[in-house]
C-alpha cells in the first residue's frame, strides 16, 4: 500500500492552537457519544472497538502536533495555551475512561465473541483494561471519588512540569570562579552589566563546570541551586501527587501505586522491581565503595591527608580528576573531535545502513530557524517525517526527548499514514569560532534518542494504540539504549569523529582505546546512583506515607554512597516522578537487561549486518506494542532473553 505523505506546517498562532483543540475535543465527544447510543443487540468491532480507535487516533494526531509546542515554542503565549490545552486533553482521558456507558459497549462486545483478530482482540482487552483501571468497578459513589481524585492529579502533574520547564536560575561567577573551565565555555556565557558570568543550571552549563570548576565553593554554589529546582511549591506538589496515587491505587484494591502501574509492565509487581534492584545493589554495592575511596584518595593527594569525604558537590569533578589521571583524557579536548553535524552524518550513515532507510533533508514550516526537517525514505517510498532541534533557548524543554507528533496507523482508506516524530536536545549551540561541538557522553545521548525516532517512524502497528514506542513502559527504553553501544565501538568512533578545525583529523587511536577503557569507570557508583534514584521513585510510590525528603536522604546515603547538601529539595525537579515515569524508573535498568541482550546478537554478527538489522526492525521497531516484549526478544533473539550480557557490560562476572 502507498502511504499518505504529509508533514506538520508550523504556523500555529495562539488562536490556531485553541480552536484545533476545541474543535477536535468536539468532534470527539461528538463520536464518543454515538458509540454510547448503540444498543446490545447492535454491538459490532466497526461501531464500538473501531469506532472508538479512529475517534481517539484522529484526535492525537490532530491535537499532538500544536501541543507540542508547549515544550519547543519561543512564544509564551503559544506555550501557555499550549499548556493549557494538554491538561484538558489529559482530564478528557480521565473522563472517557469513566463513562460506563461506553464501558459497557466494549463489555458486549468482548461477550458476544465476535473478536476473532489476535491484534483487535488485545486492543479490546487493553482498552477495557484502560476503563477498569479508571474506576468503572466501582460503585457510584467511589467512582466519583475516582474521578475528583485523578483530575487533581491531572493537574497537579502539569503544574510540576511547567514549572520544572519554566525554572530559569543562574549562579554569577567571577573569573577566579571560572578557573578550570575552557575558553570556549566561556565565551558561550552570558555576561552582566557588572561584567560577572552567568552560569544557569541547563546542562550544557551545569555538567561542564561541576566536573572542571576548580573553585570548590563555587560548584557548591551551583549545585545548591541546581538541586532546588522546583522550589517548595513543586515539593508541595509532588508530596500531594504520591498521597491522590495511593488512595487511588487502594480505591482499585492494589496495595500501592507501585503494585497497580507495574501490573501492566513486564516486572508485574512492586516486589519484583524491587528485588531487581536489590540484586543489582548487593552486586555493585562493594565495587562502588572501593571507587568512592579512589575519589577520596585522589582528593587527599591533590589538597591533605585531612581531606573530608567526598560530597555531593564535587563528586563529579574528582571523577573527571581520576578518569583525567588514570586514562589522560581531557573531555574538552575530545569535544573539539565531535562537531555535532560531523555527528549526525556518522550517526545517519549507520541507521541507515543497518535499518534499510534513508534520510532527506526537506525545507518545511517549523518553530525555530534553527530546527531541521528530514524524510525517511524505504524502498523508494517515503514512510515518515522527523524533526530535529537540539540547541537550548529560554522556555524550551531542558533536557533531551523523543517525541511523538503523528503515530503510524492504517486509515480507513487502506493507506498507512506517515508517522511524525521530533528529536529534542540541548547541545551547545556554535560560537563564533567554533560550531556545536559535543562531548562522548553526549554522542551517546543523540544515539539514544534518535533510536526513540527510529523506533516511532518505523513503526508498522496497525493501530495508533500499538504505534512505535506505545509498548510496556519498562521495555521502552532497551531499543535506544541497545543503540548506544555503537558509540563505544573503534570503526564507529572514526566514522563519528573529525576535528573541527581538519574534518580529515579523526579521533586519535590511543584517545579511543584510552575512551573504551574508561568505559567501566566508576561503573558501580555511576549504576548505584540509578538504582538509588529507582528506589527513590517506588518508595515513594509504596503502600505508606513517607516523608519524602528523608526517604531520598535515606537513599543518596545508604545506595548512592553520597550524602545529599544541606538544603537540597531533589524531588522538587525530578521530572521523571511526575512526567510519565511514576514507579517506573526502574525501567531505564530493567530495559538495559534487554538491551545489552539484543546488542549481545549484533556483536556476534556484525555491527554493519544488514540481515541482523532486517530482522531487528521486523521484530523489535515495526510491531510496536502489537506483541508482549517478551515475544519480540525471543522472536529476535531466536532464544529466551538473559541477564548475562548486561551483568558483563557492568564488569561484573
């Protein structure tokens, strides 16, 4: 079939974005309530399951583009309303999956015994799952509890986020207090009337000068403020979130909210995630005590024998310190190796190779000058959009992200439509001497999230519902992080690599055998900080109150093996609890266990085999969340999956 080819225009205004999303919920509900008119004997998959899945597709796919201008736009207003409008879009949710009359039309249809279809048969059973999780077993008067409840959740969240998004802070440092720090970072820095710079808390800012400020009360400045992002009213917030998810999770009869989100993910339970990351813990806990008193030991060498422990603050230099000491690399010196654009045209080459597409740069309406517009083309057929913008800008989305703007479907025409997606980061923009340059760790987050791309355009779901990365929320992390494991391969570093003065000039060999090396430094504290912040997220979400400052104080000291600084507010901006990610951080490691496992197959076959990436794109990108994860490893694998890979990946036998 050929597709229908279209691409977003970005020429939203503020009154464009509000009558898209009214005009949409209208048409919407319009549909909604005709499906609730049809009687049982009536009941058929066109006019309750399909019926219902075409209304909410055209719904997403029309609204997602505009809303996502709450996360990229320049213009305030335009976010605002932006805003605005995915909190009634995300209460709109909460009361469809209210309405028992719909409910009930599912109901009749799964009785009847009409669904024969394995695909419509699971997009039945998840979507009467969806209504049963949102309180239709209930009786009336708790239902109504229900709904109160999640709309202020609804809300709640979205006030987190925006805030998080919106935090605009800065420590103004001297140049003593810039001592450390290269040129270049400098001259990225705003300055004051007063001729101090300002130093924000993005992480293009904030990542460099903590691991090469060599001010001590300096890094201890920013990290202060770094780790009260949020401020009291997002503590507030988020301490209100985890008392509204409890007593929700109990009016559905699960312990806790832990209990009722991992019973739709591939852990099942709170108690097997948390054993997961016991495990994990009782195997790194000795490996990371014996990296902290390297840190100390290096730390004693450089200002006393009477040196305190190692703190929160200046963990992450006396690690660049030891990895500078041990392996002489200088992550500055290295950046000037990785032109971001030098980057990308290594990093398509091999998606491209590997996958069996191609990418073509096309001129299109967008938000910024600065972002990009690509088609991927297969067999000559183009079969999807993304976007590219990945330099920061004041009220865009601080970190990096994958996101969905249009998901793969086949419309009613027998066409599939071109899924949309966007590629969000936050890399240094040029300065006037020297474009965007990236460091290693930042080359493996845009191998990261463009596999999110990858696995959201290359989608062949037949509904929206299964579409790209619409999979169990602790898998949905393993098909990118599988890709970060090019970035550590020789052939690939010299493909990646050119120095932005000499293109020709590429990463020096013993540079490259130093970065592999280096690979597993300090691995055991860098993943015991994972796991702390995991255990964080489902202790908060367990089945009693906690204070949630002490519970995260708790973790830094006894898992983490760093106290938190006085004054620090963590929960305050940690989005991942109040974004999508509510007791499912875990995820990011229980995903790496499949990821390690699947690249495991590529590294006995050939990072360059185009079979192997046939096969990976057939098995792992195109069914989305047709199948259960464990069917599409097994499928790819050609044998049940293993811890074995990843625990080797960790140096750990």
């Amino acid at each position: 079939m050929k597709m229908t080819v279209e691409a977003p225009r970005f020429n939203f205004t503020v009154a464009s974005v509000q009558s898209i999303y009214d005009e949409e919920e209208r048409t919407f509900l319009a549909t909604v309530d005709e499906i609730e008119k049809v009687t049982k004997d009536k009941v058929t998959q066109a006019n309750t399951l399909l019926a219902l899945e075409t209304a909410a597709t055209r719904l997403s796919n029309s609204v997602n583009t505009p809303l996502f201008l709450k996360y990229v736009s320049t213009d305030p207003a335009i976010r605002d309303v932006a805003d605005k409008c995915e909190t009634r879009l995300q209460q709109l949710m909460v009361d469809l999956f209210a309405r028992k009359p719909l409910y009930e039309k599912l109901k009749w249809l799964e009785e009847s015994k009409k669904v024969s279809d394995p695909v419509e048969a699971k997009l039945l059973s998840e979507y009467l799952i969806l209504f049963e999780r949102n309180g239709l077993g209930l009786n009336d008067e708790q239902r109504q509890q229900f709904l109160d409840k999640k709309k202020r959740l609804v809300a709640l969240e979205a006030e987190f986020s925006k805030r998080l998004v919106e935090w605009e802070d800065h420590v103004e440092m001297t140049e003593d207090d810039l001592k450390g720090m290269s040129p270049s970072y400098k001259e990225g820095l705003e300055k004051t009337a007063e001729g101090k710079y300002k130093v924000t808390l993005s992480y293009p800012h904030f990542n460099p000068f903590m691991e090469n400020a060599e001010v001590g009360e300096a890094r201890k400045k920013l990290e202060a403020k770094y780790m009260r992002r949020g401020g009291e009213a997002n503590a507030k917030l988020i301490g209100e979130a985890m008392t509204l998810r409890r007593e929700l999770a109990q009016l559905l009869g699960f312990k806790s909210h832990a209990d009722f989100v991992l019973s739709r993910r591939m852990a099942k339970s709170a108690s097997s995630a948390h054993d997961f990351l016991k495990r994990l813990k009782d195997k790194l806990i000795a490996k990371g005590q014996q990296e902290l008193g390297e840190l100390h030991e290096i730390k004693k060498r450089t200002v006393g024998n009477d040196a305190p422990k190692i703190t929160a603050y200046e963990w992450r230099y006396w690690e660049n310190q030891l990895r500078k000491e041990r392996y002489q690399l200088d992550n500055q010196a290295i950046k000037e190796y990785f032109p971001l654009a030098t980057v990308i045209e290594g990093m398509f080459q091999i998606y491209q190779r590997l996958l069996g597409v191609e990418f073509v740069a096309e001129k299109g309406l967008v938000w910024h000058s600065s972002v990009e517009l690509f088609r991927v083309v297969k067999k000559g057929e183009t079969v999807a959009y993304f976007f590219m913008d990945l330099f920061p800008r004041e009220g865009k989305y601080g970190h990096a992200a994958a996101f969905t703007l249009v998901s793969g479907h086949y419309g009613a025409d027998g066409k599939y439509v071109p899924p949309v997606s966007a590629i969000v980061g936050n890399f240094n923009p040029a300065t006037k001497d020297r474009p965007s340059l990236l460091d290693h760790q930042e080359v493996e987050t845009m191998f990261h999230e463009f596999g999110h791309i990858m696995h959201q355009v290359l989608t062949r779901a037949r509904y929206a519902f299964f579409s790209g990365t619409n999979v169990k929320t602790d898998f949905v992390e393993a098909p990118s992080q599988m890709f970060e494991n090019w970035v550590w391969q020789p052939e690939i570093l010299k493909k990646l690599s050119g120095h932005f003065s000499d293109p020709k000039k590429k990463l020096p060999d013993e540079w490259i055998s130093r970065m592999i090396g280096a690979k597993l430094f300090l691995s055991g504290l860098k993943y015991l900080r994972q796991v702390g912040f995991a255990t964080v997220d489902l202790t908060y979400h367990g089945p009693d109150a906690v204070d949630p400052m002490q519970a995260f104080r708790d973790v830094a000291q006894n898992v983490m093996l760093i106290p938190l600084s006085e004054g620090a507010m963590p929960h305050a901006g940690f989005g991942h609890l109040m974004g999508g990610y509510d007791a499912g951080y875990y995820g990011y490691l229980w995903s790496e266990v499949f990821a390690q496992d699947m690249y495991d197959r590529f590294e006995k076959e050939g990072l360059w085999n185009s079979q192997t990436g046939r096969d990976y794109v057939q098995w792992i990108l195109e069914p989305g969340g047709e199948k259960e994860p464990d069917v599409l490893l097994s499928g790819f694998l050609g044998r049940s999956p293993s811890d074995e890979p990843f625990l080797k990946s960790l140096g750990i036998n």
